[in-house]
C-alpha cells in the first residue's frame, strides 16, 4: 500500500507540461489621410502559418481602440476592415501592401498597435458618342499597370463589370491609389467587339461602313497614347469624360486548318501593340469560332490597324500567330496551327531522398510571362509529358524541402537558358534534384540601428538567372525587424531591404538597376546558414 501510494504520490507531484499561454493584441484604428479614430472597424488576426485556421476578430469601439485575446501564439497578420474603406493590414503604407507581420510568443501582450486605413477612390464621368450624346449601358473597364514576373509588365484589368446610367454617367468606387486607364465601349459591341456585328442592309453607297469604336481616356483608341488618371487615398475624381470615337470598320475572312490529331474552335484578333505595352482584356479585342469543320472564319466591324491573328489547336494547346494589317476587307487568309514540341522527362532525387512527387505539378512558363500552358503532373515514378506550342519556356516546380540541382534537356541548361519549343518537335528532359537548400535569415535597421517593422526583403538570384520567377524569393520584416528564408538553392545571391516598394516592383529591370549598388552580396553554400543584417533602402513612396 505504501508503494502505491508513493507513485501516485511521485506522478501528481511530477513536473508537467505547462499549456501554453494565451496572447492578446490591443491598439488602435485610425484614418490614413485624417488620422480620425474610427469605429466599427472588424480587427481580423489571420495565422500566417495555418491558412485552414478561422481569423480571430473583435471590433473597434467608438474611440476606434480594440483588444483581441486568447489568441495562441504564432505569426499574425492583423487586417482591418470597414465600410468606405480598404481593408488594410497592420504596418501596410500603401493599401496593396500586405503589412508587418506580427509574431506573438507565448503569454505576450502586445500594445498600442496603430492601424491605418486607406479610404478608397473614387473615379466618375460621363461617356458620350461621337456627336456627343450620353450613351447609356456603355462598358466601363478599369486597368492598371504591374508586373507580374521578372521583366513583365502588365496592364491588369481591375473592373470589367461596370455600366453607364440612363444618363450615360459611370461611377467605380472601391479603388486602391494608383494610376488607371479607362476604356470605354458602345453596349452593343461589349467585350467582343465585331463579333456577330450585324450585316448592313442600307441603300447601296460609295462609302466605307463606320462604327463607334471602344475608346480609351481620354478619347484614343490607340492604347499607347492613352493617358492615365492618377487616383489618391481616398480622392473623388469627376469629369473623367470619354467620348466614344466612330471610324471605319472592315472585314477579314479566311480559313485556319490544323495538323492531323488537332481541332481548331476559337481564334482571336487582336492589336499588334498589346503584348509589347503590356495590355490584355481591352475591348478591341475579338473572338470568333471557325464557321464549320474546314476552319473557315470571319470577323466583322474590324476597325483600321495592324493586328495579330491567333489561334490554338486542342488537346495540346499549340499556337499559331501571323501579323494582319487591315485597311480595307480582307478574304482568303490562311493560317495553319501545326505541331509544337512533345516533351518527354524525368525527375530524380541525388542522395537517396525518399520524398515523394507524384501528383506535383511541373510549369511551363513561356517568353511573354504567361502561365498559358496546363502544368503537368508527374506520375508514381517521376515522370511526365507535355505538348508545348512554339515559344521560349521557364521550367520550374513546386519544392518545400528540395532544391533545383540541375535541369537537362540534351546538351543544355534549361534552369539557366530555358527551353525552345519548335514545330514538330521532341525533346528529351531530365531535372535532378536535392535536399540542399539552406536558410538565410536576419534583421533591417534603419541608420539609427533601429530595427525596421514592415520591411520588403527580396533576395534575388544572379544576374543570370533573373529571367526566372523562382528566383525572386519575398519577405516582410516583422515587429523586430527580422526576415527568414528557408530551402534556397545553392549559388550567388544579392539581399535588399526596400521600405516602401510597389509589389513587384523588383520585377521591373529598370527599378532594380537603380538599387543594383545597395544590395548585399551573399554566397550560398549546400544545406548552409547565412545571417546578415541589411540597412534599410528608402524608395521615396
């Protein structure tokens, strides 16, 4: 009895493990432009690490203040939201930014938190038609320019839903500070301008058929002289007027055939200027479908202008493209979508890793930064393939513990150079990879040595290997000042600690360029660990 009493005895009193301390968060709300506290603010606390977790939330009270708490530790970030406002994260200067991270470590209460939402703009006007009549039910598309991969520069379409009224008046809210384009289309027309246009049964006449063309602010329809409106925190922008242009239209006919295996359906008719100024989704843009199974098609209403005609050939995704100059109707185009090449690869793990890749997607990006082909994904043994129309590709992966230690397609370095797809092609390629990746990690202070919350740490690869995405690895310093890289590949890298960029703005070589001499130099060495501190870079915003 006593020796059962002794273990109970030993067990009760024995150490255990302590729970883990709650944490709380506190502060305050306020408006970025006039710094008035405001209410009703929803605090939402997102785990960064666990994206199935539910944000914890609290609202503001009618001093703006708030308190969240029994949050477990771990790293937050803290975003608010409100009627009339942005949502905006905590630490966020700019309203597309995602913020300071926030880390909480067990039991820690963290205080006086200020939060500063952006009030969103507002852009209005009137679209009238070329004699200057209001149009009502005219397409409103907003756009704006970012880059979305190294030396990528994209117009982004940001609304494509909005309607003139009865009065031919517009007006889109909602909007971030930033600089828009504006084009502006007859309802008739929408967004595939041209197609099933009506046939014009009139009084025969020596003239040329005219319409009312999709314009651009502030009354081009040229893209490249469009100009943009520039929208501040929280501005009221009226009197953006467009006036709709009439000019003559055309058609252009012919046929497209494909190899044998493939089936031409949808070809597209766009100006030649729009890949090289970055625009998509314009409303001078066109889609038709073949007429019947020879590849017969026709576009109608095609204004004056030097084109591209494209067309893709399914399963497999090949492409043709052949430049059109229109001034007059066009009959008898011919167009053929022929075989592109057939990849075939293998991916194998130096080392004896055991990690497993099936089902893990493999990207194909081409020349222009578009993702435009299906990944494929590999099969139980590590093998994939692949049909690539014509074009220049990026090859990349999807890797949490392995690294990239080559990639071989014959003779050469598709991880440096890429991979050229060519008609009827087939090539062979074989990607080796490894449990190599290292850690990089420290802190950005100021010039005071104070730490800097909120920083945007990029570390980018060599200058040769710029052209690739993965290259470009993001981080945003936390309340300490601290960053963390995990699974870099081995090789040359340099580190920048920006204040305040643009996201993505590292994409843009000519941004880059002027910060080339303020990045830190690091070699990155096999399953390595590398600490630097950096200096924060102002970038002027």
């Amino acid at each position: 009895m006593l020796v059962v009493f002794a273990a109970f005895f030993a067990f009760f009193f024995a150490p255990q493990d302590r729970p883990t301390e709650k944490c709380s968060l506190s502060g305050s709300v306020v408006d970025s432009v006039t710094g008035a506290p405001l209410n009703k603010v929803d605090l939402r606390a997102e785990l960064m690490d666990d994206t199935d977790s539910v944000a914890a939330s609290t609202t503001t009270d009618a001093k703006g203040n708030f308190t969240l708490v029994d949050l477990p530790s771990g790293k937050y970030r803290l975003k608010g939201v409100r009627n009339g406002y942005l949502d905006t994260y905590y630490g966020a200067r700019q309203a597309r930014s995602r913020g300071t991270p926030i880390a909480l470590e067990s039991g820690q209460e963290m205080k006086n938190l200020l939060v500063r939402l952006h009030p969103f703009g507002v852009i209005a006007g009137t679209v009238r038609d070329a004699d200057g009549e209001p149009l009502s039910g005219a397409f409103i598309k907003l756009f704006r320019k970012h880059y979305d991969g190294p030396g990528h520069s994209k117009i982004e379409l940001v609304v494509d839903d909005a309607k003139t009224d009865d009065l031919g008046q517009y007006r889109i809210a909602d909007l971030e500070p930033g600089k828009y384009f504006i084009d502006a289309a007859p309802k008739n027309e929408g967004n595939a301008y041209g197609f099933r246009s009506p046939e014009n049964h009139s009084v025969k006449s020596d003239e040329l058929p005219t319409a009312l063309l999709p314009t651009m602010y502030p009354g081009v329809t040229d893209p490249a002289a469009a100009r943009t409106v520039e929208v501040g925190s929280g501005a009221r922008l009226t009197g953006i007027d467009v006036t709709l242009v009439r000019g003559r239209v055309f058609r252009v006919s012919g046929r497209v055939s494909a190899a044998e295996g493939l089936e031409v359906s949808n070809l597209w008719l766009y100006p030649a200027v729009y890949p090289a100024i970055g625009f998509d989704n314009l409303s001078l843009s066109f889609a038709t479908e073949t007429k019947n199974r020879t590849g017969d098609f026709e576009f109608r209403g095609v204004p004056e202008g030097s084109y591209t005609l494209a067309a893709r050939g399914d399963p497999h995704q090949y492409m043709a493209r052949i430049p059109l100059a229109v001034d007059h109707d066009i009959e008898g185009v011919r167009m053929a979508v022929t075989s592109g090449t057939e990849v075939v690869g293998h991916i194998s793990i130096d080392g004896g890793d055991k990690t497993k890749l099936a089902g893990s997607p493999v990207h194909f990006y081409s020349s222009d930064g578009n993702g435009g082909v299906n990944p494929p994904l590999l099969r139980e043994d590590n093998t994939f393939n692949v049909h690539l129309y014509p074009d220049h590709y990026n090859v990349s992966l999807d890797l949490s513990t392995l690294v990239i230690k080559s990639m071989r397609a014959e003779q050469a370095d598709v991880y440096q150079d890429g991979l050229t797809a060519s008609p009827g092609g087939k090539t062979s390629l074989e990607i080796v990879l490894a449990p190599e990746g290292a850690r990089v990690d420290g802190a950005v202070y100021d010039h005071d040595d104070k730490p800097v919350a909120g920083a945007t740490v990029v570390l980018i690869a060599e200058s040769k290997l710029r052209s690739r995405s993965d290259s470009f690895r993001e981080y945003a310093t936390d309340q300490y000042g601290r960053y963390h890289f995990e699974n870099i590949r081995p090789g040359e890298y340099k580190l920048f600690a920006w204040d305040d960029p643009e996201p993505n703005a590292w994409f843009d070589p000519e941004f880059l360029r002027s910060f080339e001499e303020q990045g830190e130099r690091i070699t990155v060495q096999p399953t390595s660990h590398v600490v630097s501190k950096l200096r924060v870079i102002p970038t002027g915003n």
